[in-house]
C-alpha cells in the first residue's frame, strides 16, 4: 500500500509549491517599494534641476536619448532633419 506524503508549507499544495511561490511573491513586492523610493527620489532630482533652471522636458529627452544606440540617435536626428527641411523649417 502506498503511503501518501504529509503536506506541509514546503510542499506542493495543490501542485503548487508554496514556499517557492512564497519567495517570489515576497521579492516582487520588496522590488515593488524600491521602484516606488526610487520614482520619489528621481522626481525630486528633476524638481531640483527646475528649481536651479533647467528645463525638465528637454531633461527627460536628453535621458531618453542616452539610453540609445549611438547609430540610432544619429538616424533619428538624420531623419528630423529631412523632414525639417522638407517643411521649410
């Protein structure tokens, strides 16, 4: 005769192991808040940067193009200038 195993929280619980499942769950939501602390402490760098004058649109660009490829940085201002040109502008 067969004996079946106990199940407790480190087994599987309806196929499912609930420890495991705990452990992500548990690193999800820590990374949740420090995303959240983190979002809080850029906006306040860009507060500080309007506070000291700069312009906080043209900041966020500027973030956003350094996260690109050179070569595609380069075809895009390529690109924005034929269609400058094209405009008359």
């Amino acid at each position: 005769m067969a004996v079946s195993p106990v199940e407790t929280d480190e087994t599987n619980t309806g196929g499912i192991a609930a420890d495991r499942l705990r452990s992500l769950v548990d690193r999800i939501e820590r990374l949740e808040e420090e995303r959240k602390a983190l979002g809080s402490d850029i906006k306040d760098i860009y507060a500080e940067a309007k506070s000291a004058g700069f312009d906080v649109k043209v900041l966020r660009q500027l973030i956003r193009i350094r996260k690109q490829e050179p070569a595609d940085v380069e075809e895009q201002e390529t690109m924005l200038d034929v269609y400058r040109r094209a405009l008359g502008m």
